[in-house]
C-alpha cells in the first residue's frame, strides 16, 4: 500500500487537529493524560501539578519532566503502533521535544510535535507485519501481530491494553490464554464490527443500500423497511457470533 502526498497531508492535518485537541483538554483538565503531560512533586508525596506551561525552574525539574516526556511518547507510540517502539525512534522524537524546549517553547508545545510525528508515521497508518525472507515454510506470527490480527478482525479497531499487556508478556499465544481472549472479545460490544464489516462484505450485505426494489411489484417498500430488514440480518448474525451457533442458522432463520 502508499499513500499519496495529497493524503499525507490530510492525516497531517488531522493528526495537528487531534493533538491540539489533548493540549487544550489538559489546559481546561489537569487530570487529562497525566501520562502525557506529568506531574511534579507526585513522587515526593507533594500533591503540585505542573500544567507544562511554564518552563521547570531547576535543572532537577527540567530533567525530570524530560523523563516524563519520554515516558509518555514511549506510551503513546506503543498504543499508536501496536507495539513498543524501538529506542532509536523515541530518540528522534526526543529531540525534536529538546528542540522545542530550547526554542523556549512550552512542554505541552513540544509534546505536541512528537505526537504528531506518532500519528503520521507509517508504523502507526499500516499494520506493518515483520518480513521472514529466509522462511519457506508457514509460520508463527509474534505475539504483536497476533494482537493486532485478532483486533482488527474482532473489533474492527487497534488492540486494548489487556491485548497488548499479553503480547508483550509473551502469553498471547498459549492456547488457553489465546482462547479466553476470544471468548472475551466476541463477547464484547464491540464485536457487532465483526458482523459489519466482515460478515457484510461476505455476504455481499453492503449492496443493500444501492438495490431499489421496482415500486410496482413492491410498493410497500421504503427506507424504514430497508433499515429493519439489515437490523434483523445484523442482530441474527451478532446473535450466531456470540452465542456460538452454526452457520447454518442463517439458512434456517
């Protein structure tokens, strides 16, 4: 897959506005991502917070709020890439954070680029799955990629922290583990994305918006009708999902 300039620009743009957003809710909301943004004095048992506005006035200060950075760019681009980032990228984006500060721009300011930079890095827009070049054979996905694979077709999005606490413990794949988190995805909400997207392009469902039955042969038809008839398709294949029936009840239903 590529993306085109034109597109880079808007997941640009979009990732600015997404950013902007967490700096001016934390302004408004100090307990708004303390992961992100810190708090000074919280491991001497002092209640201070820092809002990132000012600059730290010690060099104590300054070095532990560049810890904290660290700290949540390092989280923030785990939860972006679906994996922990390598140090050679979180030390790129350190330095685009001591840039900023050395510019006498804000801590919340310089967190902004590096956020940015997160969300418009490739390993954040695709689903990069490790190359294995010398393998002839099939072969395992690591614990990330199963993460990923589970959470995309289950749920249509990236992987909670459960899922990605297990893959970075190495127990994704031990079968019981592996089942029990399918057992507890299909039985989240969540899991009606896979009946709408999956099931829906499978079952070409998708066309049912384009299709215009003749009004002659059906008048009762309308819009209403429309939405009741793929509600009931899409409640019976939740309900097959999640109760673990055959698929054969969508002939017998």
């Amino acid at each position: 897959l590529t993306l085109t300039p034109a597109q880079i620009e808007m997941y640009h743009s979009a990732a600015v506005k997404a950013t902007q957003a967490i700096v001016e809710a934390r302004r408004s909301n100090t307990r708004i991502d303390p992961i992100l943004f810190g708090s000074i004095g919280a491991e001497r048992g002092k209640e201070e917070t820092w809002s990132g506005e000012k600059s730290p006035s010690t060099p104590q200060e300054g070095a532990h709020v560049r810890q904290l950075a660290r700290e949540g760019i390092s989280n923030f681009a785990f939860r972006a890439f679906r994996r922990p980032p390598d140090e050679y990228y979180i030390n790129r984006l350190m330095r685009i954070y001591d840039r900023a500060i050395q510019e006498d721009q804000s801590h919340a300011e310089a967190m902004n680029y590096c956020l940015q930079a997160v969300l418009i890095s490739p390993n954040f827009l695709f689903r990069i799955e490790a190359d294995r070049p010398n393998e002839s054979q099939a072969y395992r996905v690591d614990d990330f990629e199963l993460a990923s694979r589970l959470s995309y077709l289950i749920w249509s999005r990236a992987p909670d922290r459960e899922l990605l606490q297990l893959a970075q413990e190495g127990q994704l794949q031990v079968r019981a583990t592996l089942l029990a988190q399918i057992e507890r995805m299909l039985a989240d909400s969540r899991s009606k994305s896979l009946v709408s997207n999956f099931f829906f392009q499978w079952l070409d469902l998708r066309l049912l918006d384009a299709h215009q039955p003749s009004p002659s042969e059906f008048g009762e038809f309308n819009e209403a009708l429309r939405d009741s008839m793929r509600g009931e398709v899409e409640a019976l294949l939740h309900a097959i999902v999640r109760d673990e029936a055959p698929l054969t009840a969508i002939i017998d239903h």
